[in-house]
C-alpha cells in the first residue's frame, strides 16, 4: 500500500470517527431554549422573521431561514439536528485540503482534520441547532479559497471566495472579523490591488441589504451582559477552545497536564511557522489575534468565536513532527482533550458549564402525565416569550398531558391570582427552572408548602455555581425542581 492510499485510509478513518461523534444519538436530548428561539423564527413566514430578529436578534437570517424550510418536513430533535451535524462531519475533509494547502505537506491536513473531528466544542455544536457549525464551515471554505488565490490569481477562485464570504456574512454577524483578516493579509503583502477593491465593492453591494439593519441589531445586542468578569475571558476563552462546555475548569487533573502538553506543542509550531510564506505567516497571526479584540464585549460568549478557534488548530498542527516526542505530545493532546467528549455523552452534570442543555423534559412530561389529570392544574415559571403565532416555553412544547399549564411570571398580585386559580383545583403541578428568577421562584415554592399538602416531589442537577470557588466556597443549587400538592384535608 503506497502512502497516499495510506493517508486516504487515515483521513476516511478520521471522517467515520467524526461522523460518529457527530450523529450518535443526536436526538437524545431535549432542545436546548436557543434552539426552541430556531424553531420558532424558523415557523414565522420569511418577512415576518426578517423583521424581528432586525430587533430582537443577533444574527443574520441565513440559518434561520433554512431552518424555515426544513420545518416544512419534520420538527424532531434528530432531523433538525441533522443540518449542523452535516456542516460539522464536512468541514473534517475541508480541514485536511487547508492542512496541505497551507504547509504543503499531507501531516498537516491530517493532523489538522483529526484536532477537527475531535474538538469537544465543535462535536457539541455540530449536535445542537445553532448556526456555528455551518459558521466553522463556510470560513475554512473562505480560507481555502482565499489560500488559493494568494498562491494563484485565477478568477474561479474569486467566484468561490465571494459565495463562501457572503453565505458567511448572511449566517452570522461575526464573518466581518473574517473579512477584516483578508483585507489586512492583502495590505500587508501589498497585494491589494484594483482586483481586490472591486471584489470587496460588488461583496458590500450584495451585503448591503443586510448591512442596513445592522445598527438596529447592535442596539438590542449592547443591552445583552454575559455575566463573566473581563480579567477571566480570555482564559474563558480559550480553555472553551480546547475542552468546551463539558469539562470543569477546575478539573486540574486534567487542565495542568494539558497545559504543559499545549505549551511544547505551541513551542514546535512557532518555530514550523518561522519557515512558511510571510503571505501566510500575517494570514495566520491576523486569524488568532483579530477575533480577540472582541472578547471584552460584554455580549460576546466564547461559541461566538469558536470558528475563529481554526486558526490555533492551524497553528497547532504544523508543529507536528515525525519524532518520537512529537508524537506523544499530540497522543496526550488528544487524550486529554477527549474527557470533555467523554463527559458529554455520559451526562456527567458535575463537568457541565450549562446543565440547561440537559433538562430532561421528557421525563418531567411523563412523571406530570402519569400523576394528573384533565382535573388538575400545572404552573410553570418558565417565560412564554418565544416568537410564534402562539407563545410557548420549553416546558409547553414537550407536556403532552390533558392537565392546563399556566405560565406564573411575577408582578403584583400575582400570588392572589394563583390563590383563586388553586380553589377549582384538588392537585396541582409545579415546574421550577432555576434558571429564572430564583428569588420568585423560592416565594413561589413556599406558598404551596404553606397551603398545600406536598406528595411528590423531584429535583434535577445539583449545580455548582461555576465561579463560586474564586469565592473560596463551593456553592450548589437544584437547577430543575418539580412538586406535585393536594388541598390540606380537613
């Protein structure tokens, strides 16, 4: 078997391990409330989304237009689930052409593919309904072109680069950081010529209808604040690079031994980076530092730029070498990684950053089946606020009972309004989501102990509240609580 039959043997391996990562049980778990967001922009006719998400929205209408159209034909986890699957099982083989393109050498794609297919963030968010892994994929489509045309000035590759770029424009709001890198590859290399201002020109025109609504998007997006001190986001950053969301950091059984692993591999791949093109050489440094100067914002969140994460998976795999140390810094790179996958698919909330991924509504939905009837009456705390013809919450779309639900959101008198609805009743459900107002929900929970009768109760997901240790104390809460009361007999 001569090497490139070898090397095709790997990749397809490679690509059959990612796949499987990628489509195994996909359906398992419950929509997450950003994917119910999908779905529900996604029902709305197109010029009616369009509208919204001008003002209540971050991003572009791309993805949830084909949202739109694939709910035409199914609206289970797993079909819907299948089009970011798709884009994350191809850009496997997208990552290998860019590997051997930038280096010119096969190692590197098929190092490059395999950091790909193996990276715990991109597996879970080729698993959930969002735009980021269609977002991976159309920028190493954009980088591959782009690659081409610093090499060759052939007008095919100009045609490829402008879909890629404007289909990448139109999924997420973040693809002007790609843009910015090309401009500044361009200006550097002084190869920014008449060509390249009409290309940008005819891609601004096509953008434009867009562009437009962009400032009304910035308005509502300013008055988003994630809750992450600036002095930990770029750390927070980077480890979600590495490990995502299903790995605590604070797990420094693994975190120390993958920092001494990531540091002589870095070492290797600065000094690999020294012998390539200068052309490439700005392109790369361009792609790992440009995205950062957007993470202060307080709006952004670490999978906002994870596409952006290609560039140090670049980086890191022109550091690979055929030598015996080489070779085991990369084994434990993988090893060390892979526990975040493995704490994925096993559940294991105590890894979790966002235990709201796991809610098992499923079950909730049959335990409240099972235990009321046409007769009773369930209140939730989760807010109705998703835009349909119909409101409804997370909790709505999985309760297949007989029993009404109502939504009990706080406001003056909202406690006398329940004491009347709980007269016609002799059972009634509570659901909790922590994820509320937990202030509300504790005075909620105790006007039912202290007028009903409880006789079931369940409580999900003991959650360490994840900074907590900064404070020298861990601190828990029950993420997801449900009650069942009866009246007091007499």
């Amino acid at each position: 078997m001569n090497n490139n039959r070898i090397r095709l043997f790997f990749l397809i391996i490679i690509i059959c391990i990612g796949s499987f990562l990628r489509i195994f049980q996909l359906g398992k778990l419950c929509f997450w409330c950003d994917e119910f967001l999908a779905i529900s922009y996604g029902w709305q006719p197109l010029k009616d989304m369009v509208n919204y998400i001008t003002y209540k929205d971050a991003h572009p209408p791309l993805f949830y237009a084909l949202v739109h159209f694939l709910l035409k034909y199914g609206n289970s986890e797993f079909y819907l689930r299948l089009l970011p699957s798709f884009f994350g099982i191809i850009t496997i083989p997208l990552a290998y052409f860019i590997g051997k393109e930038f280096s010119k050498n096969e190692k590197t794609g098929i190092i490059f593919s395999i950091i790909i297919s193996l990276n715990p963030a991109l597996i879970l968010w080729s698993r959930i309904l969002k735009s980021y892994s269609l977002f991976t994929f159309f920028l190493l489509l954009s980088l591959f072109f782009f690659l081409k045309i610093l090499k060759s000035d052939r007008k095919k590759y100009y045609i490829f680069l402008f879909f890629s770029d404007i289909i990448l424009l139109y999924l997420h709001n973040f693809a002007f950081i790609w843009i910015l890198i090309e401009v500044f590859t361009l200006l550097f290399n002084k190869m920014f010529n008449k060509k390249f201002l009409f290309y940008y020109i005819f891609l601004f025109l096509f953008y434009l209808p867009w562009l437009i609504k962009i400032p009304y998007q910035l308005k509502f997006t300013l008055g988003v604040i994630r809750p992450i001190p600036v002095v930990l986001r770029y750390p927070n950053l980077f480890f979600y690079f590495f490990f995502g969301e299903t790995l605590h950091p604070f797990n420094m059984k693994i975190v120390i031994p993958f920092l001494v692993v990531l540091i002589f591999i870095l070492t290797n791949s600065f000094n690999a980076l020294k012998k390539e093109e200068n052309k490439k050489k700005y392109l790369l440094f361009l792609g790992l530092f440009i995205p950062l100067f957007l993470v202060p914002f307080p709006s952004t969140v670490p999978q906002n730029l994870l596409p952006f994460s290609i560039f140090v998976f670049l980086l890191l795999s022109i550091g690979y070498k055929k030598t015996n140390f080489t070779k085991f810094l990369f084994l434990c790179f993988f090893i060390l990684s892979s526990f975040s996958t493995y704490f994925y698919f096993t559940g294991n909330t105590k890894n979790f950053h966002d235990v709201s991924k796991l809610i098992p509504y499923r079950e909730i939905n049959e335990i409240f089946s099972e235990k009321l009837d046409k007769d009773s009456i369930i209140f939730s705390n989760e807010k109705r606020q998703f835009f349909t013809d119909k409101n409804f919450s997370s909790f709505d779309w999985y309760y297949k009972g007989n029993t009404k639900v109502i939504e009990v959101a706080k406001s003056p008198g909202s406690i006398d309004e329940i004491k009347k609805i709980c007269k016609s009743y002799n059972k009634i459900g509570l659901f909790l989501n922590y994820n509320e107002d937990n202030e509300w929900n504790n005075e909620l929970k105790n006007f039912f102990f202290e007028n009903f009768f409880p006789v079931y109760q369940a409580k999900f997901f003991h959650n360490e509240k994840l900074l907590s240790r900064l404070k020298g104390k861990k601190e828990y809460y029950w993420f997801i609580e449900i009650y069942i009361f009866e009246k007091h007999k007499k």
